[in-house]
C-alpha cells in the first residue's frame, strides 16, 4: 500500500492543494515525496493538449523541484526550451539572466504617504500600470515629492534598465527610454540592468518580451488569490544570446534588432496616430458644448474664509477656487447632479463557482473607457461588485484618471474591485453614451480632481459623487457628440488594430531571427 498510487492520493489529500493544484508542502513532507516518487514509473500515456496546458503527462522529479504544479511540469513550455539547451548551435549560447544582468526590486511608498499633482511633487514613481508596449511610460508615473524620494532612493530606475511586472498582471516588460535624474519604482516590478558590455539592454527586452521569455514568467509566477513572480525566479530566465566562440556578438544582436525596428517604428506610429484620435474623441464634449473652464493657475495660492463661509470640507483641495469657479461656470448652464440622474446598482449576489472573471482597475484603460480584459481567478478573497449590462463604473481611486466605463454585454455577469462604483442610468435626459462622455470629460474630472478625499490613496466619496455637475445639452447636441466620437473611436480601433498587427509581425521578426 505505501508505495501504491493509492497511498499517493491519500497523502496529496492530507497535506492539501492551493486553487491552483499546487502542493502545500514544506521539508519534511518533500522528503517523503522524492522517496514516493522515485519507487514510481512515470511516463506519459496518453499525451492530448488544449492550447497551452496539456491534460496529462508524467514527470520525473530532481532536487531542485520544489513544486508539483502542472504550470512548473508543463511539458510544452519545458519541451521548448529544451530545443535551446540542446542545440548545437555555436554562434548562440543558452544562459541564465542573473548572468548577464542584475535583477533587483523596487519599494513600497512609506505608509501614509499622499500622491498630490503639484509642482513640488516632481520625480517619478515608476508603478507596474505604467508597463505598456515594451516601454516605461514616464508621463503615466505617478510624481513624489523630493522628502518621499529620500526614503526610497536606493531603489531606482536608470535610462536603458528592463523591468517586468512581477505582481497582479504578470510578465508585463518595458524598457526606461529616457535620460531622467531620479526615477523611483514600486516593489511590484522587477529590474533588469545588463552588466555585460557585450550585451545589448534592447536585446533582452524582446527576448523576454517573445514567445520564450512569456512562457517562462507564465511557469515561475506562483499564488492562489494574486500571482506573483519572485526576484529569484525572474534571475533564473533563460535567454539565447548570439555568441562569437570567445563572447556574446554584439553586432549580430543590433543587426537583428535593426531588421525588427524597421516594423517596431512604424507599429509605433499607427499606435501614435490611434492615441491621437482617442485624444481627439476625449475633447468633444468640451469642444462642443463651449463652456469655459477655469485657468488652473488661479488655484496656486488662495485665502478662504471658513468663519464667514462654513462648507462641509474645510482642505484646501475641496475649496479651492479653481473647482469653485468650474461649478460656478456649469451651473450657468442646463444641469443636473449626477445622483439625479443614476442609481446605485444596489449590492448584488455574487453566486459561488470554479473560476470567477474578475475585472480590477488596471484593466479599465482610462484612455479609452474600455475593459481590456479579465483575470480568471478561482477565488475573490476581498469584497466585490457584479457587474451588469450597461452599467457605469467609476473608479473611485484616482477617478479624475477617467477610468469611467459602460460594462458591455460580454462581461455581464462577472466581478469587479470594490474601488468600481457601479451606477445604473435611470433619466431620460441623457442618453446612456452621452453620460459616458461627459464623465470622462475636463467637465467632470476637473471637479472630481479638487473633491478627493483620504490620506494615502485618495478617493472619490458617496456624497461628492452623487453631487457632482453634469452639463445637459439638448438631445440634438448629445447625440452629435456621441456620433463624433464614436467615429473618432471607430477610426482608432482600426488604426490600433493596424499597429497591433505589425507589432506582432516584428516580434516574430526578431524571435525567428534568434532561434531559426
């Protein structure tokens, strides 16, 4: 019975599985599985895939396996890299990344710390939402002051460093294009700094960012409710460098790099072109309804007298007279309170099953007001809203961001953060698109930016929300606005798309010119 399949099966029950399938072991139990395992002939019977994930195979077990996950034995990953470690090519060599760059993390923002725009708040602070399209978007960052700085400065960033999303959206990689004089980044990305000269920063960028590179984050992230890729995993990377017999080949590298940017440049420009339009598409509103918004600079330094005008908020963000003016300038026009013309969802029961869609706020692109796309997680752990057909979610985290979006069809059903206010049309003022638009314009985000509240992460309140103005033109002007931008986004979706497609062609470009 001890070494039967059986006794096997009761003792993977006993110690018990993650969601995941992955063993709950430590010392002591590894032991007794190395010595099961090895009085076992495994081999694979019946070899079927779908997709990715092949749905039995066998595995033989080494000292240096210390999980039993099907994600760390999945043969098509490890069968891929294999072909690697077995060529016999001599102008490539196979190595680790800790060989040929240091990997190290970033740091949390001190407790307690506020992220206020301002002009003393100048050097930025590199979060993983700020990874996009093979690049470290600087204009995104958030900004700290110089006394925040201070408590983190050993963790920076530096022009040329690769970094990889290790936390949440897994495998995420950029590289830090400009010259800046001080850069910090949060300890959900991992970076990578070449120390060879030899080696070209550019180079490992595509490579993790290819097919092989992908693969490899996919098998060492680990976790149940959020994944995480640890710096010691990230060093043990494998990569495929071109080498001369003496040293890795520098010019063979920039000379493959160069036949991929012919398409990386103009990817990057169809990409350009669509952001444009987007731009263009958020500014309607404004464009169209003509009325003015108040100059900024006014709002620098101000005096307010609490004693003679009590308001509810006493900061200096609520009262400031940018925002007063703003208000002032709305209210001279047909209006309503937004809490006039929606509802509350109301809270919905979410009912329990295997995987759950979840939406969280890094897949909403404040840029376009769209659901980029789900995790599939197999529990919730924190509180969570269902999300309906044609309903509004607002971000009441950095709402002024414009992470407003209207839930379409194909996500009804599914769950998202808590930090989501769902809000459900319920005037025929305004049409459901127009509502849409005129949240993610300077209108309305202008004032949810003087209404935050909190210390560390600021919000949005109930209150503040429900009262916050909303321009009501006539039906005619509404639906001109959303004609002009829903053509302006019909035009950058197939421009996008267009940048899409060369940028998968210049990945492949670079990835056929390594391995083949």
């Amino acid at each position: 019975m001890k070494n039967s399949p059986q006794y096997l099966w009761l003792l993977v029950k006993t110690l018990g599985t993650t969601m995941q399938g992955e063993l709950l072991l430590n010392g002591a139990t590894w032991g007794i599985f190395l010595n099961l395992f090895k009085n076992f002939k495994m081999e694979t019977t019946k070899l079927q895939t779908f997709e990715n994930n092949p749905l039995t195979f066998g595995v033989a077990l080494t000292e240096s396996d210390d999980r039993l996950d099907c994600a760390w034995f999945n043969p098509i990953i490890e069968n891929k890299i294999d072909v690697l470690r077995k060529s016999k090519r001599k102008d490539r060599k196979l190595v680790k990344l800790k060989t040929v760059a240091d990997v190290k993390g970033g740091k949390r923002l001190p407790k307690g710390t506020v992220i206020i725009e301002s002009e003393a708040n100048n050097i930025p602070y590199v979060r993983a939402t700020d990874i996009k399209n093979q690049k470290v978007n600087l204009d995104t960052a958030v900004k700290i002051s110089k006394e925040v700085h201070h408590e983190i400065q050993n963790y920076q960033l530096q022009k040329d460093d690769v970094v990889i999303t290790i936390v949440g959206t897994i495998g995420e990689i950029g590289i830090l294009e400009e010259e800046v004089e001080v850069c910090d980044f949060t300890e959900n990305i991992a970076k990578v700094r070449v120390n060879k000269d030899s080696v070209l920063a550019r180079f490992i960028l595509h490579f993790l960012d290819s097919e092989f590179g992908k693969m490899q984050t996919e098998r060492f992230k680990v976790g149940s409710l959020q994944y995480k890729l640890s710096l010691t995993s990230c060093r043990e990377i494998e990569v495929y460098i071109p080498y001369d017999g003496n040293d890795y080949d520098i010019k063979t590298q920039q000379k493959i790099l160069d036949e991929a940017y012919n398409l990386f440049e103009r990817a990057d420009q169809q990409r350009k072109k669509g952001l444009e339009l987007i731009s263009r598409a958020n500014s309607v509103v404004v464009e169209k309804l003509k009325i003015p918004l108040p100059d900024e600079k006014m709002g620098i330094f101000f005096m307010h007298e609490i004693e003679t005008e009590p308001t509810t908020r006493l900061d200096a963000l609520f009262n400031n007279p940018v925002r007063e003016s703003l208000i002032a300038n709305l209210k001279k026009h047909p209006h309503k309170e937004l809490g006039k013309l929606t509802k509350p969802q109301g809270k919905e029961i979410i009912s329990p099953t295997d995987f759950y869609k979840l939406v969280e706020l890094e897949q909403i692109d404040e840029k376009t007001g769209r659901i980029t796309s789900v995790q599939e997680v197999p529990e919730l752990g924190s509180e969570k809203i269902l999300l309906k057909t044609n309903s509004i979610l607002v971000a009441k985290l950095q709402p002024e961001k414009g992470k407003v979006v209207i839930v379409p069809r194909e996500y009804d059903g599914a769950v998202g953060s808590s930090e989501l206010v769902p809000l459900l049309l319920e005037s025929a003022d305004v049409s459901l698109e127009y509502l849409w638009a005129v949240l993610r314009s300077d209108y309305v985000l202008k004032q949810w930016e003087y209404e935050l509240t909190g210390s560390s992460r600021m919000r949005i309140g109930s209150t503040e929300l429900k009262q916050t103005i909303i321009p009501v033109p006539d039906k005619k002007i509404q639906d001109e606005i959303t004609a002009d931008i829903g053509e302006m986004i019909e035009e950058s979706d197939k421009v996008l798309s267009e940048a899409d497609e060369l940028f998968e062609k210049a990945k492949q470009h670079f990835i056929s010119a390594v391995i083949e």
